[in-house]
C-alpha cells in the first residue's frame, strides 16, 4: 500500500523500502475542459551549494539524459490524454554522482503566460515514486486544487543525508516558469 503525501511532509525511502535501487517518477494530469495544455517535469540534480553541479545535471524534455546515467526522462507528453503516467523520470539512486545532495522536481506548464494557462485547468494531477523492480507505488502526491493561479509547482524533493534517501513534499507554487527554476538553480 503506497503512502499519500500531503504538502510539508517527509517520507525516509531508505528506512521505509531498504532495498529500493530504481524509482520511477510519474507524473499524471488530466483537463477540467476540453482544452490542452503542456505541462513537464524537470528535475535538478543539486550539490551541497545548493546550485545544479553542472548545467547537465538539469533533466528535461530537452537534456532527456544525466551526465551520469543515472536518470533518464522517458519524453515530452504535451497532452496528458490518456490514463496513468504521463510523463516519467527514471532514476537509479545507487549510480547518482555522489556530488549530488538533492534532486528538485518541479513541474511547469510550457509557454502558460502566452497561452493564459495555470493549474487551475487541471485535476487528478499528481507526481509518484514507484519501485522499477516490483512496479509497486511507493508514494504519491497529490496536486489537487492547492495551486489554482500558479503556473509552476516544485512538487518535492529528494533529499540525500547520511546516505539515505528521502522524498520532501515541498508543493511551493510559482509563476516564474522553467526559466524561473533556472536562474535559481544554475
């Protein structure tokens, strides 16, 4: 039974799953109308600065690959017809550049401003942490209606101490976009 997460909470993946190696990140989303809209997750693989340890270590649909190997995004879903996942990061936490303290996942809709679009357009939308090798949902979260004028949400964080892993619930809501999570980041 997968854990639901609600915003501020924190899950020890270490403790609470000891041999999980290979998680996959989903991402899900559905429309309030007929409309479409884009929406992407990114994630940024942070030093103990709290800055990317190089521009590569962005992950997104337009860098689908670490430097590392470690995480791999599956491709742009500029829809979200469909059920399940639809966007993915597959991440092997054994193989991450041990420089790095911290994966940020954020998620933001492309082009919002120019085509008036914000959270509030969506439902069921959510980001999970599933276990590749036994394909069980470990967590999800939930985004619900709490970010309804917002056009970008940093949904969690990964967060390594201490050699262990742990998923951080942050739901911080912005209207900077992906631009706005680099200038913070790079």
């Amino acid at each position: 039974m997968s854990i639901k997460l609600t915003k501020g909470s924190t899950l020890n993946l270490t403790k609470k799953e000891p041999s999980l190696e290979k998680i996959m990140i989903g991402l899900g989303w559905d429309m309030k109308t007929s409309n479409k809209l884009d929406l992407d997750v990114s994630m940024f693989m942070i030093g103990k600065n709290g800055k990317l340890i190089s521009d590569e270590y962005l992950v997104f649909y337009n860098n689908l690959k670490s430097p590392d190997g470690s995480a791999q995004h599956l491709g742009d879903n500029r829809t979200g017809d469909g059920d399940g996942d639809d966007e993915m990061i597959l991440v092997n936490l054994a193989t991450i550049n041990p420089e790095v303290t911290e994966l940020i996942l954020a998620v933001t809709i492309h082009e919002a401003a120019t085509r008036r679009h914000h959270f509030g357009l969506l439902k069921d939308a959510y980001i999970r942490i599933v276990d590749v090798k036994t394909d069980r949902q470990i967590l999800i979260y939930d985004l619900d209606e709490e970010f309804p004028n917002d056009t970008d949400v940093e949904f969690g964080r990964l967060v390594k101490q201490n050699n262990e892993w742990s998923f951080v619930a942050s739901g911080v809501g912005n209207r900077e976009g992906l631009q706005g999570y680099v200038d913070k980041y790079a």
